[in-house]
C-alpha cells in the first residue's frame, strides 16, 4: 500500500486521543512519520463501532472500534497505546491496558497491524522511555526518538496549561457557571459529548470542563477528597471539582454507560458535596438511545440553577 | 497484648469459601473475635442493590450486603481488601455509605495502606490489635494460608468428582464436614485432620464416570467465577448434569502461587502482546489450555459490567474459533435467575453432549 519505507499510522479520533493529541501528532511529525486522523465521530462511525464492539463494552470504546473501522485501508498500522498506570493510586482504566490486544483481536481478520507505545510506571516503564521505544521500533535512532518526545511533551504541556487557564478564567466569568465533570473523549466526542455542550452555550451557559486544570494541585486535591481514589483521571476530575465547586453555579457529571470507574466516583462526588448544596445533575448516554432526551433534563436544570442563583442575588441585594 | 483490653470483633466481607481461613488469622494469630455472618443469601443481595450505586458490578452489592449482615451479627471491626480493578476502591464507597446509614464500627481498609511500601500493611495490622506478636501472627498467616490451599484443592476436588457419585449426597456430606473443620480449627493440627480426613472421604467414596467423561472449563472474573451464591451455584449444577468441572481460578492458584508463574504471558502471545487486565492472562491461557487439553467446552463467568473481562471476550471468541471448542458467556447481575440460567445451561449442555458423540 505504502510507497514510501515508513508507514502511515492511522490514528483513531477517540479515547485518549483526545488526551494526547498535541503529544502525539507533534512526535510523529517531528519524526517525519505521516499520519491520517479519522473523522470526528458521526452515526455512520458510532453504528460501525457497536457492531465491531461486544454488546456489553461501554460506549466509548464502541465508538474507538468505528475510528478504527474507518481508518482500514487508509493506512499501514493503527496506533493504539497501552497505558497502564503513571504509579500508585495513578492508574488508568483497564481498557486502556487492553486496548491494543483488543483492537488486534476484534479487527483480526482484517490482519490490521497495531503499533503501541506502552506505559507501565509500576512495572517500570515511563512514557518517555516508552516513546522512545516506539521511535526505534519505528526504524529512528535513539537520539531522533528522544527529540520527537521531547517536543511531543512540550507541545501537550503546552495545550494543557493553556486549557488550564482557560477554565481559570471561565470560573470568573459572569454568567451561569456549570462544571462539566467527563472523561475528556466523552466531552470531545462529536457525536455525543459535543452536542451536550453546544446546548447549554446556546442557553447561555459557561460550561468549565472539570478535567481542564493544572493536574498535580487535582490530584492533590483528590487525595483529600477521597483518600483511597486511584483512577488518574477520575482523581483529576474529582480533585477539580473540589477545588471549584464552591465557584459554580451546578455540576453536570456526564457519563458513558456502562463506564467502571464513574459508576462508583460519581456516586462518592453526589455523596461528598451533598452538604455543599451545589447542584449536580448525571447524565448517561448509551448507544441506543444517545443524546436524544438530554436537552429535556439539560433544560430543567439550567432553570433550577437560573433560580437558584437569582434567589442568592435577592438575598445579597 | 494485655489481658484486660477488650477484644475486638472482627468481620470480613463473605468471599466464596474462604472465610474460615480469615477466622483463623484473626483468632490464632491477631487474638480478637471472628464474627461469621451467615452465608449469602437474595436478602444479603437485595441490602447491597438498595443502597449500592446503580451501576456498579454486582459484587459490590452483594459485599455491602455481607457487611451489614457483620454488623447485624455483632461485628464492631471491620476490614475489607485492597484489590487491582474497582475492588481496590470498594472500600471506601462501602464505608462512606455504611456511615451515612448510621451503623458505627471501626473499619480496617486495606487499600488505604496500599502506598508501594509493603511494610505500611503493618500498620493495618496494628489497627486490628495495637501489639501484635510478629512470630504469632506470621505462624498462624502460613497455617491460614495453608488453609486456604486445603481449600481450593477440596473444591477443586469436589467439583471434578461429585457428579458421579453413587451414594446421592455423600461428597456433599464429606466436604460440609470439612467446611465444619475448617470453621472450627484452632490449630495445625486440626487443619491437617480435616484435610487429610475429607481427602480420605474423596478417594473411597463410590464414583462411576463414564468414559470418556464431559468436561468443562470455567474461567471468569475472580469474584464471581468462585463465589457459588454470586453464580448461582453453577458448578454444582453442571455436576449434577454429569460434567467435571475444572476451576484454575482461585486464590491459590492466583496469589498465593501466581507470581510464580513468571512469564505467563508467553504462553498466549498468539493472542495478545501485552498483559489485558488483572486476572486477563490467567484466564486467557487457561482457556486456551482447555481447549488444548480436550475439553468440551468452556464457560466464561462475569458480573455485568466488570471491564476486564468484557475486554477479553474478543480474545475468547478467537480461541474458539481456533480450537473449535464451544464458549458459553455468562454474564450476572442482581436480576439474574435460576430459571433463566438452567435453560441456558442445558442447552449447553446438550450441544456439548452431542458434539462429542458426532466426534467419536
């Protein structure tokens, strides 16, 4: 297929894409390795993915197995990282420890080959040293690898301190506050997260993602909130809100059915901001029924945040 | 320890069998009380669902439930485990909801010693019994261990052999009489007698298995796969179909010997590259074994909703594909009924019956 002696890589707009876009397209193309990025997700994606994906997978990685669908044939290796943990009470999901071997075996027929990168900080191997590793695999020397990572590092700490600081300011803008508390590639997504979003902006809402924060003080924060937490992101997410929550106006805690880790965090969030009084509202999407029924809920609590906060103002007047 | 404190009572959420080997540690070697509820029951699964988050997998529900019947029967400590997927954040949720309820007890949670220095489980210790004697506590964690071994092996045992018995009852009648062993055992010794004694039951007991005899392989989630109140006694039930019935999946075989078996992951690298999940090598290798082995079937057990083993499902069709042997999914939630199950199981049961009549 490929004319050139490096291979394309395919990378599916799903999962952690969403997370380490900056780090990855800046490595490969400090590399001078092409990629092809599959389409934001639309129906004809989410339906491919839930008929390549087993009934009882959650919606999100159903919807990463339609990226990968779609990127057959447009390229010579699919890219599917595997990270396991970044330490102790820092670790992923566990399909992001299976993602690669069940890419491999669901699309098997399709003889796809998957190229990995693989972080296991407990077990030894960093992001970097995994990164290199990939460049290697990839046929570059040690000190190009390095390079490609260094950038890549700096060009994702670049977007995340920005995204920080962007949501620093939205907590002191002046209209209806909400805490969108998601996984990133819930919130990115174009076909579900997405449109969730663009609803409440057009009723007027800020909308702070809880995930866009400086990481370390989140982290922090969780700890206190909930000691024993040990999903990195969800402690990212947990530790923003209780950082904000007392800046916000409501919280919306937004999740794909059936996700594991949000099933008992979003129960221990409801569970220790119920003396904060801040509102909070859970939704959960699912591939049969999507966003269809949301805007209903979406608009009931938008109107009990809209009282709630001119009754405050009539306090303070 | 001093004579006049007062000694705790202690509790542990009920996992499969094991039980009476958490008694014995906490009797023999940390001095406080057992508490052992009764065995699970619908209503011990009903106080979990009512009070446990909607969509968490269902052996939260029912570990909740088992804390409340503890502290129903009179426990005032109680401890629960760390573990590598949600397990390992059960803990704190359950203790979180327990208070909001208004029960008061002290609570042990292992995960929250979890830090990487293994020496900090010392201080979980120290939390059950502020002066622990090292020597006594060590002693009686190798003759718990021990114990559990004895377990597995009975079980495993049990479940190969029972179908076949020609005395109805009679390996049930033995290995209740272990269990009672088990559960009473103040030493060593009364470890080993009730070992050696239901071994001995086992072997002279009267079987007649056909040749060549149906067996099947279990795989699954660690909780489930082992718990016969959270599968509904499935292995029970295919013995009484007239199966042997196979097991690798149990804490011997998956802690206590487990990190032994260096280099599992090589055995199933035709299937995948890297390690899948906690108990996802295991399970894939030994599915993979099974069918290599001739057995008829395999049946892959799991709590709705327990990621790792819903992300290895792929693998298990590929296995199956390659092998030609058959894979039946089963999947339990708080729902799930005897009914339904025996329907499914016969007709299991039927088709491996008959593929083996086709193959001879």
């Amino acid at each position: 297929m490929a004319t050139s002696q490096k291979p394309v890589v395919g990378i599916p707009r799903a999962l952690l894409y969403h997370r380490y876009a900056a780090l990855w397209q800046t490595y490969f193309k400090s590399l001078g390795v092409e990629t092809v990025v599959s389409a934001p997700t639309d129906r004809v994606i989410a339906e491919a993915g839930a008929r390549a994906a087993g009934d009882e997978m959650c919606l999100s990685l159903k919807v990463y197995l339609g990226h990968v669908a779609s990127l057959i044939g447009k390229c010579d290796c699919i890219f599917v990282p595997r990270i396991v943990d970044f330490g102790i009470r820092r670790v992923m999901c566990t399909t992001f420890e299976g993602l690669p071997d069940i890419v491999a075996n669901v699309f098997r027929d399709e003889h796809l080959k998957v190229l990995s990168y693989n972080v296991n900080v407990q077990g030894g191997l960093g992001e970097k040293e995994a990164m290199i590793a990939l460049g290697r695999e990839l046929g570059f020397s040690r000190k190009a690898a390095k390079k490609a990572y260094k950038a890549g590092f700096a060009a994702q700490k670049a977007a995340d301190d920005a995204a920080a600081a962007k949501a620093e300011k939205q907590y002191k803008a002046k209209g209806l506050k909400i805490i969108l508390g998601a996984h990133r590639y819930v919130t990115e997504d174009a076909y579900y997260g997405r449109p969730v979003i663009q609803y409440l902006k057009e009723k007027g809402a800020e909308v702070i993602l809880a995930d866009a924060v400086e990481r370390k003080s989140a982290r922090r924060a969780a700890r206190q909130f909930s000691p024993t937490m040990k999903w990195e992101v969800s402690r990212e997410i947990a530790g923003s809100i209780a950082m904000h929550e007392h800046l916000a106006d409501g919280i919306i805690l937004m999740s794909v059915y059936p996700c594991a880790l949000d099933s008992m965090v979003d129960d221990m969030i409801v569970r220790k901001l119920k003396d904060s009084g801040v509102p909070i509202l859970t939704l959960t999407m699912d591939a049969q029924s999507g966003t269809a029924g949301l805007e209903t809920r979406l608009e009931s609590f938008l109107d009990i945040l809209t009282l709630r906060r001119r009754a405050k103002q009539e306090v303070k007047a | 320890m001093s004579q006049n404190e007062t000694k705790r009572k202690v509790a542990f959420p009920m996992i499969a069998h094991y039980n009476p080997a958490v008694k014995y540690l906490i009797e023999q070697g940390l001095g406080q009380i057992y508490v052992m509820q009764p065995a699970m029951t619908r209503r011990t699964m009903a106080l979990g669902e009512k009070l446990a988050p909607d969509m968490v997998c269902t052996p939260f529900k029912t570990i909740l439930g088992s804390m409340i019947e503890a502290l129903e029967a009179g426990a005032d400590t109680l401890i629960m485990t760390m573990g590598y997927c949600r397990l390992g954040y059960y803990g704190e949720l359950a203790e979180s909801i327990l208070r909001e309820q208004g029960y008061t007890f002290d609570y042990v949670n292992f995960a929250e010693y979890t830090t990487g220095r293994p020496k900090d489980y010392l201080k979980a210790l120290k939390a059950i019994t502020p002066h622990p004697r090292p020597p006594k506590v060590l002693k009686a964690l190798k003759e718990a261990l021990d114990m559990v071994q004895h377990i597995d092996d009975i079980e495993c045992q049990y479940y190969m052999n029972c179908g076949f018995e020609t005395e109805k009852g009679s390996f049930k009648a033995a290995l209740n009489r272990f269990f009672k062993a088990m559960t009473s055992a103040k030493s060593r010794k009364d470890i080993d007698r009730g070992y050696r004694a239901c071994l001995n039951a086992f072997e002279t007991l009267p079987v007649k298995k056909p040749e060549p005899v149906l067996k099947v392989g279990l795989i699954g989630e660690y909780f489930t796969v082992m718990d016969a109140f959270s599968n509904l006694d499935l292995e029970q039930a295919l013995a009484d179909m007239g199966v042997e019935v196979h097991r690798w999946m149990n804490v011997s075989h998956r802690n206590l010997d487990y990190p032994g078996e260096k280099n599992l992951h090589v055995r199933i690298k035709d299937y995948c590259r890297y390690e899948m999940g906690p108990t996802s090598t295991a399970n894939i290798w030994k599915a993979k074994k099974y069918a290599e082995d001739g057995f008829d079937g395999i049946i892959h057990v799991k709590s709705a909703g327990c990621t790792p083993e819903i992300e290895i499902m792929p693998v298990l069709r590929r296995i199956s594909e390659d092998y030609k042997i058959p894979v039946l999914f089963l999947t339990y939630d708080t729902e799930t009924a005897t009914a339904g199950l025996m329907t499914r199981l016969e007709a299991f049961y039927d088709m491996i019956a008959m593929r083996r009549k086709v193959i001879l």
